[in-house]
C-alpha cells in the first residue's frame, strides 16, 4: 500500500485536502496501536451527527469555522483553534462555513 503522507517530510495539511461540493473528505494519516490521525474537509452544511468515542480526540480547525458540540455544549471554532474532545462524551460536527480539520485520536491504556 502507498503511503499517502511520507514520513520525514514538511507537511502542509491544509494544502494536502480538497473541499467536495456538498460533501465531507477525509484522509487517514497515521493509525497504529496508539491511536490515528486523520485529515478532513467538511462542505459548508455538512456535518457528523452526535456520537461518542471511547478515547480523547483532539481537533485542530486549519481552514474555515465549525460548531462542535460537546455534551450539549456548542463551541464555534475558527481558524487555528483547537478542542479536546473527551472519552465517552457525546458531540458532533456542524460545518457553519466550509472547514479543514486534523482529528487525532490517542487510545487510553
């Protein structure tokens, strides 16, 4: 399988995915036993609808704005802002404006 990031090379992730009219992209980074990172690009009105996952996610926004709701808590999110999202705590995703993001997932112990 070819490698979509090359490893020990500069990354620009914001350059490294495209936005699809009317739809989400996502692009998988790394993944191993410690958990994954993936890269996404979200349409303007899409979204992920409430769920959970067992491990802390972080988000990192690249591009644009979201509404990310955690335990019923709506955060907007811009341009080089960042949340945790914790273990087991329901939230979503609302793009309010087409949005890049970095989603990385660390496995708890």
């Amino acid at each position: 399988m070819e490698e979509l990031f090359k490893k020990g090379t500069v990354l620009d992730f914001e350059k490294l995915i495209d936005y699809s009219v009317g739809g989400i992209i996502s692009k998988q980074v790394l993944k191993n036993e410690a958990g994954n990172i993936t890269l996404f690009s979200f349409d303007k009105g899409q979204g992920l609808s409430e769920h959970t996952a067992p491990f802390d996610a972080l988000v990192q926004i690249l591009d644009g704005e979201a509404t990310i709701t955690i335990g019923g808590n709506p955060l907007l999110l811009k341009q080089g802002e960042s949340v945790i999202m914790p273990a087991n705590v329901t939230h979503a995703l609302f793009a309010d404006k087409e949005f890049k993001m970095l989603l990385t997932m660390i496995k708890g112990i």
